[in-house]
C-alpha cells in the first residue's frame, strides 16, 4: 500500500494466505446449494406449527373452557395441554393439569350458561399464537372481551396467558 509519502507500507500488503482464502470463498459461494429446499422446509415447518397454535387455541376455548360437561373438559385438558401446562389470567397462575381444571371447572360453575365466542382472526408465529374471544351466555352478546395468547411446547398447550379487556364505558 503507497502513504501519501510515497513510501510503500508492507504491513497492509495482502499474503499469500489472503489470496488464497479469498479465491477459496470465492469458489464456494459459486456452487448451487439448494437453499431452495431448506427455505421451503423451514416454511412448511412454520406453517404447520401456525395451524397446530390456530387448533390449540380454538380448541381449549370450546372444548375447555366452554365444555359443561365436567369429564369432557378433563379429558380435552388431557389431550391439548402440556403435563407442566401454566393458566395464567387475572384471578391467578394455575399449574399442570389439575390447576387448568379447577379453572375452567370454577369458571363453568360460576357461569353455566355462558359460552366463549370467537372474535377475529386468530394470529400466530413461531409457536406463539392469540385469540380475541367474547365470553357470555350463547347467543347473546359478549359480557366480557379478552385476549388469550398461548405459547405451545411440543405440540400441546405450554402456556395461556390471558388479558381481559376494560369494561366499556
């Protein structure tokens, strides 16, 4: 490399190792890889992880927390839900199987006659995933609106979070 002083400075000079790396690189970035194929895979993987949130989701809504019937409820709490699965709303955190069946048995006792509705789209990404949902007696309208979103692990309910909307003024 030349210095303004016209004096050659060796230390900036490319070695014989440079080259060589950079002509290697070269000639690999060169060779097709069918990148193609591992994009489509991690898309397909994506997609079929947004449809198991999506069935999770409407699933435990109707089939839990909106089931009147108690065996019924415990049995789609067996099925959906992780062993280690974590129910946390506005009451408390319940825990494991046990825990996300006295919540939803508490809530079918206290409402009997009150069902859980869908609202909008449900959005999911990477395993996270949520649902606005109105909660009141079957068809009427919604008492109260919220939001519940679920974090899946493996391919079962890992963790519902729920939000409860402000009540309208």
């Amino acid at each position: 490399m030349a210095l303004a002083s016209g004096i050659t400075d060796d230390r900036y000079r490319p070695t014989r190792r440079d080259v060589v790396t950079a002509l290697a690189a070269t000639a690999l970035s060169m060779i097709p890889v069918p990148v193609s194929g591992l994009i489509h895979e991690q898309r397909k993987r994506d997609v079929l992880m947004a449809q198991t949130v999506e069935t999770l989701l409407r699933e435990n809504i109707h089939g839990v927390f909106s089931e009147p019937d108690t065996e019924k409820r415990h049995n789609n709490i067996a099925r959906l839900w992780a062993e280690d699965g974590v129910f946390i709303d506005h009451n408390a955190r319940y825990e494991g199987h046990s825990g996300i069946a006295l919540a939803a048995d508490g809530l079918a006792k206290k409402f009997p006659n009150f069902v859980f509705t869908e609202r909008g789209e449900i959005m999911a990404l990477h395993g996270v995933g949520k649902l606005d949902w109105g909660f009141g007696p079957a068809g009427a309208e919604a008492v109260v609106t919220g939001i519940d979103v679920l974090v899946i692990k493996g391919d079962k309910i890992g963790a519902i979070y729920t939000f409860l909307d402000p009540p309208k003024k």
